[in-house]
C-alpha cells in the first residue's frame, strides 16, 4: 500500500509528526525504529544533526506548514513512486474533513491575503522593551477605566483605549519580541484585562508576520480588545468557577456576544470590521462555535485571527481556576489536536511568530544553566537571545545581561531542551525584575 508524504526540511519539523522515512539508512542514525513519531525535542536536535530532510506522513493527523515541502508518494519499501510538488497542505487536510462544495469554499475563501507591508525589526530589544512596558500598562489600564464606565452607566470615552491600542500597535510593529515577553511572564494584573491586553499583543503580531496594513491591524487591534465587552453583565462567578457548565449557565456566558455587539454598536467610531470581531470571534473553522455555527471562510478573516489569539492566551495564562499551560506545549496542543478547529494556515503563522523556542520560555541552556528566552534570532532560530535564571548548579540566579546564543565565540553555548517552570525551583522571572 501507498503512503502519502511530505518531504519536509528538519527545521520544518515539529513533536507529534510521524517520520516515515529519512535521507540516509536509518541504520547509520541513533533512532532504533524505522518509522516514529517526534515526542520530544531532543528527537528534533537528533534528526537535525544527522539528517537535511524526512519524509512525515499526511494521513497522521498532523498538518504541516503550507508551502514548506513536496509532497511524494512512497511505496512499501519506502520509494518514492510519485512526486506531486508543493502544495498548500491545509488544502488537502480540509478536503479529508469536507466534501462536496464545502471544499471548493474552503479553498476560496479562506485563503490568506498576500502581504501588504514588509515589516522590519527598527528598533533594539532593549530600547523597545522599555517601551513595551509602559504601553502594555498603558493598555490594560485604560481598558479597565473604559470598562468601569460602561458598567456603572456613565459617559463612555472610547479615546483612551483607541490611543493605547495605537502605541501598543505601534511598539509591536516596531519589534514584536519585548511585547511578546511581557505578555508571556507572570503579572499581578486580573485576568480580564491582561487577558485583552496580551492577546492583541498576539494578534498585531501575526498581523505583522502576515503583512497586513495599519489601518487593517488597528482594526483587529480594537475588536480584540472589545471582544469580551458583553461579559460585564455576566455574574464574575461563573466567569471563574472550574466546573462544567450546565446548558442553562452555557447559554448565559454565550449572552455575552449578542450583548457585546449592542454595546459596541453604540459606541462613536467603530468599524464594521471590528463590530465582525466582536460578533464572530467565538466562531471556529469547523462549524462548532458560536453564536451562529459559522465555518470556514464566513467567519472573517479578523475575527479567526481573533479567536485563535483569545484561545491561545487564554489556555497559556494563569486564571483563578486553572494553571497555565507552558507556551511549547500549548503550541503542540494546538496544532495536533485542533484539527480545523482553528485554520491551519493561521494555526503555522502563530507558530512562526513564536519561535521554535517561544519568547518567555525557560530552556536548559548546554552548559546546564537556565534561560528565559527573551528574544528571536529570526534568521538562526535554534540560537535565540536569552537572559540567564541560573548557574550551572540550578541554583537560581537572575542574569542582568541579554546573552546573543548566536553572536557567541566557539565554543558555542547552545540550547539543549526546553525548561519546566517549577523544576529545581527556578521560576520565570517577571516582568519587573527583568526589565529593572
């Protein structure tokens, strides 16, 4: 029997893939099975070191990033007996879920816009982090203001919250990775404004990565930030208890949408593409979100950006009722187990605006001392900037310097595997201490 593959560059490669062939004999590689599927990042170091290229199967569940290999046909000895090209491969997982005209509407319309603007990095990490700080503040508090005001019934100014979500635009745009940070270390700040706040940190970034127009992320910025508006008249109690809903309690938390339009409707000045947000961001690719069981391309594009952003921050932020999931993981969580809950092309851009080690996260660096990652290296991505948490005993230390894995003299310290928060007692550092 034939199996349908795809011939993807190692530093394409991410954990849950399943390999089915290499590009040398398997005999001279350390791995014992002919056949596997990545679950760890030292089986991504691995093939990196040995191999140029593999062969992932498409029938695994685990989509790829479109246009990053050729797919080929293998037969059962692992020959290839067709080449077929490049391909969008969100295109051929789709059409295994749909049939019919519902395919034919996915390609379509749910295709991304090709790029607007060519953003670049204009600013230094610390230079941009300072910054950073004080419009994410900036942000959170006047989001808090505005919303105080809506909830006891005085004079609405929506202007504070315009001009923060323009700075916070524009620190971004400048250089994305002090944001990045800031939105992915521990915060006093309550849940629903760090929530707001840290999830349009996400969605300017991959509006940024995806090229899109000032004006179109300003957009997008806005909706972001006025999503959850309709949850002001949601009890704060169910909005925290960790149980399972009934339908009753489910309907209530749902209200919050058609809710949330009225009042965004009477607010001066919002777009029509920010009232979509508003009103679509609970919507998922598959047709299973609410409140209109949307699917595929009738959710606007800016409002799928939204949801995938809210869902990301959300399950990667601590919450009153549950902890954080570490971001490496939540990254994995959301490629191979959201099969078209999310859009996959979208899906691959938060990826790439994350990293292969995300900002934020803890790594074990090769001379077994301890990092925070606080910015990418976008042409070298397995050597990012870092700032030391540890010695080389594990025993806490907070660095002050910013350590450039790829700038360093040989012999190179490099990272060895990602770091669980907790283990050894090393914690992230906050913001606070770090930029301090």
């Amino acid at each position: 029997m034939n199996i349908e593959t795809l011939k993807m560059p190692v530093h394409e490669l991410a954990k849950g893939m399943q390999v089915v062939k290499l590009d040398r004999p398997w005999l001279e590689t350390p791995f014992k099975m002919q056949g596997f599927r990545i679950s760890s990042f030292k089986e991504l170091r691995t093939l990196e070191k040995y191999c140029k290229f593999v062969y992932v199967e498409l029938e695994s569940g685990i989509a790829v990033p479109s246009g990053k290999g050729e797919r080929v046909t293998l037969n059962e000895e692992g020959e290839a007996v067709a080449e077929h090209g490049r391909e969008t491969i969100f295109e051929k997982t789709s059409a295994r879920a749909k049939s019919g005209s519902q395919v034919s509407a996915a390609k379509v319309s749910t295709a991304l816009p090709a790029p607007a603007v060519s953003y670049e990095i204009e600013t230094p990490f610390e230079v941009e982090l300072k910054v950073a700080v004080e419009v994410v503040e900036q942000t959170k508090a006047s989001l808090k203001t505005f919303m105080q005001q809506v909830s006891i019934g005085t004079r609405n100014d929506l202007d504070p919250v315009r001009e923060a979500a323009s700075a916070l635009e524009a620190s971004v745009l400048r250089n994305p990775d002090p944001a990045m940070l800031i939105r992915s270390l521990p915060s006093d700040a309550p849940f629903s404004y760090r929530h707001c706040a840290h999830s349009a940190i996400l969605g300017i970034a991959i509006a940024r990565e995806l090229g899109f127009r000032r004006q179109t992320i300003h957009e997008l910025t806005m909706g972001i930030l006025l999503a959850d508006i309709g949850k002001i008249h949601v009890p704060k109690e169910l909005l925290r208890t960790p149980r399972r809903l009934d339908s009753r309690e489910t309907m209530i938390i749902q209200r919050h949408v058609p809710d949330g339009v009225e009042m965004a409707r009477a607010l001066d000045g919002l777009t029509p593409n920010t009232l979509q947000i508003i009103e679509t961001h609970h919507e998922r690719f598959n047709g299973s979100g609410y409140p209109a069981g949307l699917r595929g391309g009738e959710i606007p594009l800016l409002a799928r950006i939204a949801g995938l952003v809210d869902s990301f921050d959300a399950i990667t932020s601590e919450r009153a009722y549950s902890e954080p999931i570490p971001i490496y993981e939540a990254v994995q969580e959301m490629y191979a187990a959201t099969i078209d809950v999310f859009q996959r092309d979208l899906v691959e851009t938060l990826i790439q605006v994350l990293g292969t080690y995300p900002v934020g996260s803890l790594v074990e660096l090769s001379d077994a001392s301890v990092a925070v990652v606080v910015a990418l290296n976008r042409g070298r991505r397995l050597l990012p900037k870092v700032v030391r948490v540890s010695d080389v005993a594990k025993k806490p230390d907070l660095g002050r310097s910013i350590i450039d894995l790829s700038q360093q003299s040989r012999p190179a310290v490099t990272v060895k595997d990602v770091f669980d928060s907790g283990q050894d007692g090393i914690e992230p550092p906050t913001i606070t201490t770090l930029a301090g």
